[in-house]
C-alpha cells in the first residue's frame, strides 16, 4: 500500500494557501525583506531558517499582521489580508517567549482566545478539554503558568494558539527556550500535533537540524531574500548555492576553475593537487571560477591510496572531533586547503586507525560533490 | 549569628523608632489631665520604688476614649476623614494611571527625563507648594483670573477653602506616590503579551482591560496605599486649603494639642487613628507578601 507523496508544490493545480507577491518591508532605510514572492501550500510545515537579522521574524509578524508590507501584497486564500488586523486573521501565532498570561490559569489562557469569539459556554469547555488532551496537559489546567516547567509552557502556548483552529499557525523559535534533549522529543511531537490538527505551520527557527526535522520545506534566506526554498533532502543534497551549502550542515568548499570533461567538469583547484572531477549539469564556460561542495559523510578516508577512485588526494590529519557516533577528520592538504571527512564509529571500542599528523588518503566519486557557480 | 545580627538592626530601629514612641502616646491617652508641666497626671516616679509604680499602674483608665464616643465630632472627623481619603485616593488614581501608562510606553530614552519631572516638586518644600496653590485657588487667583480672562466664567469660582481645594491639594502633593509604582508595573510588562491578546482576537481596549490592568494590579493597589495612609492623618493640606466646614481627623488632633492643651484626649484620637490605620497596612503588606510569593 503506496502513500502519496506530499509535495502539492510540484502540482500546477494546487492552490496555495498563502502567497507572497513582491513583497519588500522597509524599517526606514533598512530593507528587511526584499522583493519576495513565494508559495505555502494548505497542511505544508514551511520553515522559514536563517541567521539572526535575516528577516525571518519580519516575514512572519507580516503574516501576523503586527508589521505591513511597504511594497507587494500577501495573499491568504486568495484574499489580500494588509487590510485585516491581527485579531481578526485566521492566522494565531506562538511567541518565543509563549506570552503565557500570568494572572490566568493553563485553562483560562487556552479559553482566552474561544472567550473572545463568543463561543458558548459548553463548547469553550469541550474545545479547551481537547487542546489538553493533545498536549497531554489535563492534569496542569488549574496551575498559573509559573507553576509549569520549560516544556509545559511550551505546550500550553501551543494549546492556546490552536485553540481557534486557525488556518495558519506561526510558530517564533517554538523550542528554542528547551534544553536539547527535550527539544528533540518535542519536535516530533510537533509534528504529530500538525498531523492530527492538519493545520498549515510556519516556523521561524535559526536551528537548521530542527528546520530539517519537522518541516516539509525549508527555506533558507540571508539578507532579506529567499535563498533557496525546498524540502530538507534536496537543500542537503542539492544545495543551489554555496552560502546553502554553507549553512545548512557540516561542509567542505573548494574553490578552483572549471573546464567541461564528459558528461561533467574537470576542476584544477592549486598548483600541484590532482584535478577533481564532478559529474553536473549546470552550464559552465571553459576556464570559469567554480566552488565544489562535499558533505564530509561522502569522503572516505584511507591509509592507501584507493585504486579506482574518481577522486583522491593526499594530506595530513590535522583535528579528530570525536562525536560519539561519529568521528570527523580535518585533513589538510600540501596546500593549506583543510577537507573533511567522517566515519561512523560502527564497532565499540574499536581501534583507532589513524591519529593526529598521520598521512592519510581520501577519495570521493564523481557524483559525490555538488558542482556551484560562483 | 550574623543572620540574627543583621536581623536585630531592622528590629532594633522599629522599636526605638515606632514602639516605644508609640507605648509613650498610648500611656499619655490613659492618663488625665492636668494644669502642669507635663499637662497630664500621673507621671512615671521611680523614686518612690516599687509603690510610686503601683501608684502609676491605678492612676490610669479609659476614661479619654469613652470621652470620644460622647462627643460626636470626633466619629464624624474620623467618618469623614476616610471618605476624604477614599476619594481623593481615587481621583489620584485616575490622574496618575494614565500618566504612569504614558511613561511606560515612552520612547526609552524619553523616561529618565519623564522619571525626573515626576519626582522633580520633592525638591521644593512641600509647604510652599501647598500655599502656592492659594494663590492659584482663591477668588482672586490665577485661576480665575484665567477663567474670567477667557469668558468662560463671569463670577469668581470659589474653590479656595473647600473640599475641592482639599481634593486638589491631595491629588497634586501624592501624585508622585501613585505614579511610581503603576510605572514600575507597567514598565515590566512584556509587550508581547498585548501582541499575543490581539493574535487571540482582543480589540486594543478589550487588550487593556484583560491583559494590561490586571498585570498592574499590584502596582495600582500599592500607589493606592501609599495615597491612602497619609491622606487619612493629613494635617497641612485641610488647614490650609479647607475651609471651615472641612473636618479632617488631622485637624481635630492638632487643635486638641495645640489650642485645648488637652494632650491626653489628642493621644487617645491619635491611637485610634492608628488603630484604623493598622487594618490597611496589614492588607498592604499581605499584598506585598502574595506578590513576592507570585515572583518566587
């Protein structure tokens, strides 16, 4: 029994949920965003990841309406919302600092939002009864919120904003106050919790494990732009430029000049090293500058020179980051260029083949690398 | 022993300053009196040994506050004291809540410079700045000269030595008192909790009312007291401003001291006010208490 695949982004007939056409916000001479349009499909779990500064937050406060766009419009079904305030979007948020009300219990604040509506008294309960039992928090609804740890907290904020079962739920950094263990738990109860609710999320999040974890796509911006937006695997494997590549990761860039070989490039990156070799199907001119990006998980690292390796250089074991799982190895070649390479640590107390300054080989095939222009 | 250390300090300083001044007043208000030096009887003798104070022990009674209950200017003084009280600490509330609200959400660099205004008077004598208010109250004063100036009055208002004068003098002199901690709560406020009322379906208005008020609470019920415990025994501000028909317990007191030389009767009028004064005090520190328990 096949499931469909989710991915309403490669179908011409679905109707996104939330469109941004041109969108630029201006805070006087500082362009936070700059002239963006993009897509959010209805049930997606959209991340929005970048550093600080990179007007993620921007993007989802206009979404909010707590900011207006000074150019383009945003879209939500089909219908421009700038005009709409934010207590009358279908749209609820979850701050990063929750903004749990004090003075009112779990239940009252999870009610705060249906007690608005007018909704009546017996429904309120039943709605607020549910929100609890989702987030598993029955037993809490009579404590203030300071009577509640890190992690309920977390989850009551998430109660309330669901609570009016919005068309659109903003998520601001929603973990980002957890300590990593419980993180991690509560990113896929996260993601159940959008499953069952089938409510379309977007969160903002400068942690790309966690954007790669629960979103269905990831789109990363620097400076005001979308940078590349798509699901985790393709950002990973497939990244469009090198600042993704970069960002999204552990990663080796070299830097060197192409010239076309086959079905892919010859790449001369120092006097004195071997040409690379990286099968790619971009376009690039004889002699262009081009970078190639090698996740270290694809390099393998020998004592011997490997006999029929697409690529292989020598070098020099200058770090060993030993983590637990995994070990990585930054090896230096003759030129000063560091390459990285890691190994699972598959046996327990294994004996370590190789140690600080030893020479070492390492290799890549021809597909293992990504091909990016300048 | 350290910590007892430190902790006999504050002890320490109560009793010198409240108890035993306080043990002084109440024996005074026991005692009769008398046309001496001091103008009551008896006076403590230790010379006489262990009889003088036996002597001292018999010499005291009641009698000054079953004198209180006989005459009813006394209740009615202290009646309308508190409803003085009362309502001039809720006209300093409407004054300064909006007052306190606007430096909260000044620009940043805004509030020291608001902060100092605020508390700028304190650097005049608190009783020039009460007489200054007759010269802008009374018949002929800026006021309404101002009024009449403009058209908007034909006759001189009278305001000068009447409860709104009262009123004015109160609201002005303990505004500070009232501002300072509203500011303080509001101040600590986190913006987003307005934002998260508004994502929730909240009108800004309905936002203040729900979110905004009951998160000053406790700086409302502070300001509060701090306007309502002097104002009750206030003294300067009804016999300058009052009139005759003003009857403020402050009043009654001095007058009993001052003009009747009647210091026993003064001192049972003063324990009593203290003894109405006690109940709010300890609502306030219970207040204070819940809300460091809150904090905790």
């Amino acid at each position: 029994m096949g499931q469909t695949v989710f991915e309403p982004w490669n179908d011409p007939d679905a109707k996104p949920l939330i469109q941004f056409k041109n969108v630029t916000k201006r805070f006087g001479d500082f362009v936070a965003i700059d002239n963006q349009s993009f897509d959010i499909y209805e049930q997606e779990f959209f991340a929005l990841l970048g550093p600080s500064g990179c007007g993620k937050t921007t993007m989802m406060r206009m979404l909010a309406g707590f900011e207006t766009p000074t150019e383009g419009t945003i879209l939500l079904g089909g219908q421009d919302i700038a005009p709409i305030p934010p207590n009358k979007r279908a749209v609820n948020m979850m701050f990063q600092s929750y903004a749990l009300f004090p003075h009112l219990s779990i239940w009252e604040n999870i009610a705060f939002g249906l007690k608005r509506d007018n909704m009546p008294k017996d429904k309120i309960d039943a709605r607020v009864a549910e929100m609890l039992k989702l987030t598993r928090l029955e037993q809490f609804a009579k404590r203030k919120p300071h009577q509640c740890s890190g992690g309920q907290r977390q989850r009551v904020a998430l109660a309330r904003s669901l609570a009016k079962a919005p068309k659109l739920l903003l998520l601001d950094e929603p973990l980002g106050a957890l300590d990593a263990k419980l993180r991690q738990d509560t990113q896929f109860e996260l993601m159940d919790i959008q499953e069952k609710t089938g409510t379309t999320f977007v969160i903002v999040t400068h942690d790309q494990e966690e954007a790669m974890t629960v979103a269905s796509r990831v789109a990363v911006m620097d400076h005001g732009k979308i940078i590349q937006a798509d699901t985790p695997a393709r950002i990973y494997e497939m990244p469009n430029s090198a600042y993704v590549a970069d960002f999204i990761g552990d990663v080796t860039i070299i830097s060197g000049t192409a010239t076309p070989a086959g079905d892919g490039y010859d790449i001369a990156f120092a006097e004195g090293q071997p040409i690379l070799h990286a099968k790619s199907d971009i376009q690039l001119a004889k002699a262009q500058s081009c970078h190639l990006a090698i996740r270290p998980e694809k390099v393998a690292i020998t004592a011997e020179k490997p006999a029929d390796a697409a690529n292989a250089l020598q070098g020099k074991i200058l770090d060993i980051a030993y983590l637990g799982n995994l070990s990585t190895y930054h090896v230096e070649l003759a030129n000063g260029q560091v390459v990285k390479s890691q190994t699972a640590n598959t046996r327990r107390l294994s004996r370590r083949s190789f140690t600080w300054e030893d020479e070492v080989w390492l290799s890549w095939t021809d597909t293992a690398g990504v091909l990016l222009k300048e | 022993m350290r910590r007892a250390a430190l902790i006999i300090i504050p002890y320490f300083w109560l009793l010198a300053l409240f108890l035993v001044p306080f043990l002084i007043v109440l024996k005074i208000s026991l005692s009769d009196t008398a046309l001496a030096i001091p103008p009551y009887t008896p006076t403590l003798d230790f010379s006489n040994g262990w009889q003088g104070i036996k002597d001292f022990w018999a010499a005291l009674d009641l009698e000054n506050f079953e004198f209180l209950t006989t005459d009813d200017l006394y209740w009615k003084a202290y009646l309308s004291s508190l409803k003085i009280a009362v309502i001039a600490t809720f006209l300093t509330l409407l004054v300064g809540y909006p007052i306190a609200y606007g430096m909260a959400n000044a620009p940043d660099h805004w509030r020291p410079t608001l902060m100092m205004l605020v508390i700028l008077p304190f650097w005049t004598s608190f009783l020039i700045r009460v007489y200054s208010w007759m010269g802008i109250l009374s018949n002929e004063g800026y006021l309404n000269q101002l009024l009449m100036g403009m058209g908007v009055i034909s006759e001189p208002l009278t305001i000068l030595n009447t409860n709104t004068a009262v009123y004015i003098g109160i609201v002005y002199t303990y505004l500070p008192f009232m501002i300072l901690p509203i500011y303080s709560a509001l101040e600590r406020l986190d913006a987003s909790l307005l934002e998260a009322a508004e994502d929730l379906g909240c009108s800004r208005l309905t936002a203040f009312w729900l979110v905004t008020v009951p998160l000053s609470k406790n700086g409302i019920i502070a300001g509060c007291f701090l306007v309502f415990i002097p104002t009750l025994g206030e003294f300067v501000i009804p016999s300058l401003l009052g009139g005759s028909k003003t009857l403020m317990i402050g009043k009654v007191l001095w007058e009993e001291f001052f003009n009747n030389r009647d210091w026993p009767v003064a001192s049972a009028v003063a324990v009593i006010l203290l003894l109405i004064l006690i109940i709010p005090i300890i609502l306030f520190q219970r207040n204070e208490q819940k809300q460091r328990e809150a904090d905790g």
